[in-house]
C-alpha cells in the first residue's frame, strides 16, 4: 500500500503530464507514493498521454471521466479511489511547488491530530509570485477575505488548491461536498466546521507550464454561488442560484430587445413583448446550458431536443406564473406581491421541470 496518493485534476494538460510526474519523482524519492490524474476526457488526449507514462510506472493512474467535468469533483474522486492513509491535491501545470510535498507528509505522519496541510502563499516564506496577473490576484484576495470571513475559515489560503488531507478525515465531511466549480479546499475545511487541525506550510506559485487556464466568469459565478449555499446552510442549492441569475439576466434581454423593436416600431407593444420573451427564453437557455449545467451540457441533436424541451418547460411556467398569481390576488388583493409570488412560482416551477425533462441526469 502507498503512503501518500498524489492526486492531479487535469483538463487539457497533455503537455504537462510528464514535466509534473519527474518533479513528483524527484521530490518523492524514497517515499511510497502513487500519482492519480483525474481527468475529464480532454479532447487534447491527456488521459491516453497518462497511460503511456503508466506503461512505464506502476505507481501511475488515471481516471478518465466521461460527459462530467468539474475540477472540485475531481479531486473528489481521485481522493476515493485511493487506498493510502493520506492524499495530496496538486495542480497539474507546475504552478505548485511539489518539493513541499515530503514536507506536508512528514507532518501529518508524526501528528496524528493533524486533519490537513494546507500549502499557503498567505503566510511568511510564501508568495504569490509571477503566477497571477494583478487582476487576479485583486481577485483571489477578495475572494480570500470574502471566504474566510463567510465561510469562518481561519487558514491563510483558502483559495490554494494545494493540498495534503488525513484520508479518514476526509470521509467525515465528503458526503454533501460540492462538485462544480474550482473551491475544493475552502469547502471541505467548512465542512468540518472548525473541528480539523490545520497546518500551513508556505510556497510560491510559479507561472504555468504548458496549456491554459481554466478559470472562466463561470468559475467565479460557481464560487460566488458556493458561498450562498454555505451562508444559507445549504437551504438554496448551487443549481438553483446559477439558474436564478440566468433567469435575472433574462429580464434584461427581454426589456433590450423590447426597446431596440419599439424604436422601428413604436406601436406594435405586443409583437415586441413576445419577441422580448422569445430572445430571453432562448438566451437562458444557452446561458443555463453553458453555466448552470455545464457539467452536463447538451450537444448536437440533444442541444436542439433540449430547447424545445426548455420552450415547452418555460411555456408551462408562464401558465403557472399567471395561474399562482391570480390565486394570490384573490386572496391578497394585492397586485405586487401577487406578480411576484407567480414570477416565484414560475421559476420554480421552470427549475424543476428543467433538471427533469431538458438537463436530466
Ligand atoms: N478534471 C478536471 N476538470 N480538471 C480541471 C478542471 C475540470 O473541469 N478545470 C481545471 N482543472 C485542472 C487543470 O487542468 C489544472 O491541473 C488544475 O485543475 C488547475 O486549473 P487551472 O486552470 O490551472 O487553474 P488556475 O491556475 O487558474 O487556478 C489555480 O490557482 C488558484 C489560486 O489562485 C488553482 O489551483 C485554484 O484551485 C486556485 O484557487
Ligand atoms: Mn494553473
């Protein structure tokens, strides 16, 4: 059995495959270590890239993952499929400093209170180095601050995808753990609701090796939307709130392209006001397909069974937003709160008929 897991979430990152796995050899040397790369089926041919580097190690795996994608999920998984008492979770483009990993081990061997170390560029010796451009180190103190203060989190980092856990650790706070989005380390360390023992060890982020980035206005949407489902305690899930403010976003469209008609056509209100709705139903659907369900986002002949899918859903909603509306008149008489309890109703109502019929499972 290994010691350590070393697991290594990839999307698109053929070229850094072997750079990463000599780094871990050298660093690792003398240690029982096996590497995990969880990648999700990139189309650059990452996984077939592994598996000739596993036709050489024995300590290399793969897990390719098809029709998912999701970095927090990934580490998820890579973490389950191993055996060893302890898992690390580094990035696979060279930007963490794997000559800590012996160091993050050797803690948690010697103390078995130890919960997790955190690689942290927040505390003395780290740094964030050439590895984020200014906007996105504004961004990342932010969302820093943000987190720690939400989230009651005390670590330096939490933002860092750098990371080593105690596996038995690890399966207390896995069940409800959050798949999408990029925040795996300030989940779990919620999770565990201030009972773990953390450790920081400091290191700077290097600039990225091969490849790109993967971090997108949807990540940061997902992030923002992952605080909210921690602030309610769970309450509102992830999905609901990205397909909320595609709905939000909606409302914008519909009153532009209502405006832009009105302008050639001043009197034709209802043409426009249909047409408003056409546009904004169809741009929620490719935002919710692009955002809110890209870990399942239709394709091909499905992209278009599931629009019309979605204008049937969304047809149903309309009846069902007059329909509660009127009900909530009659009793209330009042015309506000009963627009908004069927706009409420509908969305519901829209939310629900659409994980079920348009981006079922
Ligand atoms: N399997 C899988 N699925 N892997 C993914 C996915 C995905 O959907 N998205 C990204 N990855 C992998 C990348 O291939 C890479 O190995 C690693 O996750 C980090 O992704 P990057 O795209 O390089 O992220 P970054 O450098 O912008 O962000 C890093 O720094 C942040 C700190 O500012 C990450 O380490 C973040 O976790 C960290 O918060
Ligand atoms: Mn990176």
């Amino acid at each position: 059995m290994y010691d350590v897991t070393i697991v290594i979430p990839t999307f698109n990152e053929r070229d850094n495959v072997r750079p990463l796995f000599e780094l871990l050899q050298k660093a690792l040397s003398g240690r029982d270590w096996e590497a995990v790369y969880v990648d999700d089926d990139s189309p650059d041919g990452t996984a077939d890239e592994v598996r000739a580097l596993a036709f050489d190690h024995a300590n290399v795996r793969v897990i390719q993952r098809i029709g998912r994608r999701g970095l927090a999920g990934a580490c998820i998984e890579g973490i389950l499929s191993s055996t060893a008492p302890f898992c690390a979770v580094i990035d696979a483009d060279l930007q963490h400093d794997e000559t800590r990993l012996p160091v993050m081990l050797d803690k948690l061997q010697s103390d078995p209170d130890l919960d997790v170390v955190i690689g942290s560029r927040n505390v003395e010796g780290g740094s964030s180095g050439d590895g984020l451009s200014k906007l996105r180190k504004w961004g990342s103190d932010q969302a820093t601050s943000l987190t720690r203060r939400v989230l009651k989190i005390t670590a330096s980092d939490p933002m860092s995808g750098f990371f080593m856990l105690r596996r038995l650790s690890f399966n207390q706070v896995v069940t409800g753990l959050q798949t999408e989005g990029f925040k795996i380390l300030s989940d779990v360390l919620a999770a565990s609701k201030g009972t773990w023992k953390t450790a920081e060890v400091p290191y700077t982020f290097r600039t990225r090796h091969a490849g790109e980035s993967k971090m997108d206005a949807a990540v940061t949407l997902e992030f923002l939307s992952l605080l909210l489902v921690r602030m309610t305690g769970g309450l509102v899930s992830m999905r609901f709130i990205m397909f909320a403010a595609v709905g939000f976003s909606g409302v914008f469209v519909q009153l532009a392209v209502v405006r832009l008609m009105l302008a050639f056509m001043p009197d034709a209100f209802l043409l426009a006001q249909a047409a408003g709705v056409f546009v904004a139903i169809n741009t929620n659907f490719f935002l919710n397909n692009l955002v809110t369900y890209r870990d399942r986002a239709l394709k091909g002949k499905a992209l278009l069974r599931g629009l019309f899918s979605f204008y049937l859903v969304c047809a149903f909603g309309a009846l069902m937003n007059v329909g509660f509306a009127e009900l909530v008149y009659k009793t209330v008489n009042n015309w506000a709160l009963a627009s908004l309890a069927g706009a409420v109703a509908g969305a519901m109502w829209n939310f629900l008929a659409s994980s079920l019929f348009t981006w079922r499972a």
